[in-house]
C-alpha cells in the first residue's frame, strides 16, 4: 500500500487551494485528504491517489453561482433542475472541471471521485466511496446524528456506511423541506439492497 507523499504535485495543490476557498473549506479538505488517506490503507487503495482527491475534491467551492454555471456549461455537462435552483450543489461538477484545467488533474478516477462525492451514485468505485465518506466523517465535522455510528461503520463496511451517509442526508433534506436530487435517493436505494446494511 505504501506511505503517504507529500510529493510536488499534493503541494503544489496544497498551496493554489489555500489561496482560492475559505480557511474553513480549506481546513475541512485537509481533513477529507486525511481521512481519505486513512481509509485507502484501510481498503487497500492507492494512498496518494485518495490523498489528493480529498485534498482537491471541494476545489470549485469559492466560484460564485454564475461562475458555477459557467463552468459546468463550458464542459457539456447536464444541469439538473435540482441544481439550477440550488447552484452550490454545482461544485461537485465544477470541482472535477478546476481540477483538470486549473490544477492539472489528468487522473480520470480522481476526477470521478470530486464529481460525485455530494450526491453520489449507483455502483461507486473505490475511490469515489472513499472520497464521499471522507467528506461526510472528516475530522472538523460535528453535530451530525449518529455521527460517531457512522464514523466507525466506515472503517469496517464502506458500503453500509454510504447507506448510512445518504439516509441521514435524504432524512436531513426532508426535514428542511429542500429537494433532494434524484441520484442521492438512487444512492442510498443501490447500497441499502446491495450491503450488509439494515434499518
């Protein structure tokens, strides 16, 4: 499995993040890159990979609504009805557009795992999995019910604990009276019948 690099390319990374979100945002993707890291080892995937998509997987966070529009349009990408009224739900299809243009990310599953770690999707890979656990049981994240539960599923069954993640989103969103995007609800449907997860 190896060890965690903190090679040029994470840095360089590192530093052109810092710059463009907010200390918040940045402190909670350090947190993500770490946790992602941890649950590579964890699983058996590539380190440095999962450390550098947690790291960059809120890159398009500090884009304005109309920047986010813009940047999911210029790569032909399908705006949702969902995500033209809530546009910060765009920062996910964006994220994956920076990093390969801003950042210079070539590596597909990287570009994957930032794309979908909000809404999620049917039949993740790996690294998808891992980045959109990561996100949700990072280190600077509190107040989230059954928060400690789902922290511990991660690191023994990470399909149970995306059911997990998607069911208190889906339960979160209701309870807002906020629409919640199809694909979470496919999300959470997929690994609720295809993991050891219950009720």
């Amino acid at each position: 499995m190896g060890t965690i690099v903190i090679d040029e390319e994470y840095e360089k990374c590192r530093k052109m993040l810092k710059g463009s979100i907010s200390r918040k945002r940045y402190m909670h993707s350090l947190g993500v890159s770490n946790t992602a890291a941890c649950l590579a080892m964890k699983y058996g995937y590539d380190i440095r990979k999962a450390h550098l998509a947690g790291l960059l997987h809120d890159c398009a966070k500090g884009l304005s609504a109309d920047e986010l529009f813009e940047t999911v349009a210029s790569d032909n990408m399908e705006i949702s009805d969902i995500e033209r009224e809530n546009p910060e739900l765009l920062h996910s299809k964006a994220g994956m557009v920076v990093a390969r243009k801003k950042y210079g990310m070539e590596d597909e599953d990287i570009l994957s795992a930032i794309c979908f770690h909000t809404t999620g999707r049917p039949q993740m890979s790996l690294l998808e999995k891992i980045v959109f656990v990561a996100d949700y049981i990072e280190p600077n994240r509190e107040g989230i019910p059954s928060l400690d539960r789902i922290r511990a599923m991660a690191f023994d069954d990470i399909d149970v604990a995306t059911a997990l993640i998607c069911r208190n989103c889906i339960d979160f969103l209701n309870r807002a009276s906020r629409l919640i995007d199809r694909i979470t609800i496919d999300t959470y449907e997929y690994y609720r019948e295809n993991s050891n997860y219950t009720e």
